[in-house]
C-alpha cells in the first residue's frame, strides 16, 4: 500500500493503482447504482487531458517531458486503456468532479510511470496542478459529454439506416400480400402487408433523419470555460489552442460557445437529444407491438407473418417459441423513455452557474444511446430481415371478415351498409353474399366494388355511381 493525503487527510491506496485518494473517497461515498461511468465518457475526458497537456507545454507551462508523458498516458486512456482504474459509480454528487478527479490520478500515475517514478510521487506529474491545469470539471465533463454522445449518436444513425433498408426490403417482398387493416384492435379496411412494413420504413426514417441533425447541437463546447463559463485560471492562448487542438482529435466538428457561460449551466440541449431518442424508442416500440400481435397464435392469433426462431420459449410448455426480439426491443423502448424524464429532470434541476446532476444526465444518455444501437442492431438482423409472410393466413383472415363493406358505403349509404354488416354478421355471410341476398347491387358490379386490391389505393372502389 502506499499513504496519499487530501484535504481531509490520508488514506491508503493498493500500490499498484493508478487511481489515488479522490478516487477511493468517490468509491466509498457513492455505493450507488453499481454501474460504472460510461467507456465513452471516459475516453473523450482522456482526449480532453491529452489536448491540454499538449497546449499547456506548447505554451511553456509544462516541461516538454512532463507534457509528453501527461499526453502520452492521457492518450492511452483515450484509446481505452486502465479500464479497471476507472471505479467510480455512474451516480455521484459533485456534477463530475470524482470522474474527472480519478482520470487526473490515473494519468498522472500512468505519466509518473513513464518518467521512470513511483506511483503516487505526484511531486513528478500532481493530477491537479499539473494534469487538470487550466481546467475546470465544469468545462472538461460537458465537453467530454458532448463529444461522447456525437460518438454514439454516428453509429445509432448508421444503424438506423440499415433498419430502414431492411423494413423497405419487407415493403417490397410483400407488396402483393393483401389482409385485414385494423384500428382499434378491430377489423377496418383491407392492405397490403407492405403498406404496413412503408409506414415502418418511414418511421424509422424520420429517426434517422432527426439523429443525423441533432448532432449540430452538441458540436457548441465550454473547454476553457472552466469554472463558471468566464476563463478564470485559464490563459486566452490556451482557449483557443486546446479547443482547435481537441476538435482535431476527436474528429468532430467542434466549436468554442460564443457564450461558455451558458453552456457551463444549463443542460437543455442533452434534453433536445433525450426527446429525440425517445422519438426512436417510441417508433421502435410500436414496430414490436405490431410485429408481437400479428405473428401472434400461430394458429390461435393472427398468425400473418412468422418471426424467425431463435431460441425456445418455454421451460414447461414443449415447442413453443417466444417473440423474444421484439419483446427485448420493446425493454429497451422502455428503458429509454424512463432516462428520459430522468434527463428532463435532472436538467430543469441545475442552479445559478452550474448543474450538480450531470453525471445522471450523462449515465442516462449515453446508455440510451448505447442500448438503442443494440436494440436497434437485433431487430434488424435477428428479427426484420428473416421474417416471413403466412400469405394464405392473411388471405383467410381477409375472406372472413367484414372488411370490404366499408368500400359499399358511398354506392348504398352508410346507414344500409350498416344493415348489411349487420345481416352479415348474424347469418355468417360473406359481405357479398349479404348484399346479393339484399338485392342491392348486380353481381358483376359488386365484383367491380368489392375487389380487394382496389380498396387499399386512394378512390372509389368500382368507380362513381353517379
């Protein structure tokens, strides 16, 4: 063990980590969710490290040797190394402060390391005079917040495209698979299966659409801010050097806010995304209602198209097979609209110049976006792309129903077409053989209405009567 003293005294540390003091006291007062500080978020505070020791030494305020050891063990982190370093819960007081504390000690130890010291001379690399230098947890964790999510934000839009491509496939397959179009759980008009799988298609695309925007929003950064938005401690050169230097190295098109003390406080445009993945995980969540209700059965429900088997659903019942993917992606569906009003929450939260709650706006957005890319990865590939249409199934369910009698409503009114849903109904008729046994129309011109193909294009099916 090796002794390392704060403000409130000393303690001891395992000799071999690269964590230290602030670290072990965040550990010992935040034994919270048990979920650690997201990957991401980790990686872009290292990037952020790594851009100020580099400036800091160009400008004469670090040694040469010191800056390129705080930038090299900094660049390591970056890259997602000392993963198990990083103990800190995802939940803690302080708006950041025991994240970007333990990642000062961990590149601080990591350089110490590459100068030939031990661990914990911090009279080589000091994690706070010498790694956190012109820095502030207030403008170094929403940076890296923002640079994270832009991180994430790429692959879900990505992946989200790939749905699309996959659900406009389906559109194309089942272009010519008429069934029951229902509203309300009851039967309504006819359509095509593809018509249903286009809506889809055009959810999702919207989503990916919005994605792809929204990161415009999070591209305004506070990095030299540091305490409150004003710069104090920090030199000018320095502001504009690290925030040119960090946009460089995180491959993001960043920009210093014109005014850093409103990005310092307030926390509304992680809402504006949070409402936007909501918007996906509403979209999500419905197209897995839809796919549960209409492979449902198979033979006692719908039963109009079948998912593709992957694993045995019952430990009871032999045979059965569950819509798990669907049902996994409704989860996250769930998962994601709860952060949401955790994000909203925690935002509306924030006084005077800063918000404390960042570290829950951070688990819950990165996770949201994290798992919406998983969710949305499964749907495509172990769901969407292998489902097959019953076409016969949609077909009986079709003839069965009373569906058509809505296309007889401007040739005999409504109020007889209702008669003869009615007459239909009670006497298990098919709707055309109720309207014959009405003598309402001629057969031929009751063929020419009742076609169900003409029903689900916009018109009057069989043409005008007058």
């Amino acid at each position: 063990m090796r002794t390392e003293k704060d403000l409130l005294g000393e303690k001891q540390v395992p000799k071999q980590a690269y964590y230290g003091v602030h670290t072990l006291r965040a550990v010992e007062n935040f034994p919270l969710s048990g979920c650690k500080v997201h990957t991401k978020l980790i990686q872009a505070i290292g990037l952020v490290k790594q851009a100020a020791a580099e400036v800091n030494s160009e400008l004469g305020y670090l040694t040469k040797e010191k800056g390129q050891a705080i930038a090299g063990a900094a660049a390591e982190v970056a890259a997602g190394n000392w993963g198990d370093q990083f103990l800190v819960d995802a939940l803690q007081g302080g708006a950041g402060t025991s994240t970007n504390m333990n990642v000062n000690e961990v590149v601080a130890n990591r350089a110490i390391e590459l100068l030939g010291g031990q661990k914990g001379d911090y009279r080589i690399v000091h994690p706070l005079n010498d790694v956190n230098m012109h820095q502030s947890t207030n403008d170094v964790y929403p940076t890296a917040m923002r640079i994270a999510a832009i991180w994430l934000l790429k692959p879900l839009s990505e992946k989200c495209a790939k749905l699309q491509e996959a659900l406009q496939d389906k559109e194309a397959e089942f272009a010519g698979i008429i069934k029951v179009g229902r509203t309300e759980l009851q039967d309504a008009v006819p359509i095509m299966l593809g018509q249903e799988f286009s809506a889809y298609a055009g959810a999702i695309a919207r989503d990916r659409w919005r994605l792809y925007k929204v990161e415009e929003r999070l591209r305004q950064i506070n990095l030299g801010g540091t305490a409150v938005g004003t710069g104090i401690n920090a030199n000018p050169k320095y502001i504009y050097m690290v925030n040119d230097r960090i946009r460089q190295y995180a491959g993001i098109g960043l920009a210093r806010a014109e005014n850093m003390i409103d990005v310092t406080q307030n926390a509304d445009v992680f809402v504006e995304v949070s409402g936007l993945l909501k918007a996906l995980a509403v979209n999500l969540g419905k197209i897995s209602h839809d796919l549960r209700l209409m492979s449902s059965g198979p033979k006692s429900g719908f039963g109009e198209i079948r998912l593709p088997e992957r694993q045995a659903g019952s430990s009871i019942m032999p045979g059965k097979v569950n819509p798990i993917i669907p049902e996994a992606v409704n989860q996250v569906a769930f998962q994601v609209m709860a952060s949401d009003m955790a994000i909203a929450m925690a935002a509306q939260s924030g006084q005077l110049e800063l918000n404390p709650f960042m570290p829950l706006i951070a688990h819950h957005l990165l996770a949201s976006l994290s798992i919406l890319t998983n969710g949305v990865i499964i749907l495509t590939d172990y769901c969407i792309k292998g489902l097959t249409a019953e076409r016969e199934r949609c077909l009986e369910l079709l003839h069965n129903s009373q569906v058509s009698v809505t296309a007889l409503a401007p040739h005999i009114g409504y109020d007889m077409a209702s008669e003869l849903a009615k007459k239909a109904k009670n006497e298990g008729l098919s709707v055309a053989e109720a309207a014959l046994a009405m003598n309402l129309l001629s057969p031929d011109r009751l063929d020419a209405i009742l076609d169900p193909k003409a029903m689900t294009k916009p018109g009057i099916a069989g043409g005008k009567t007058k």
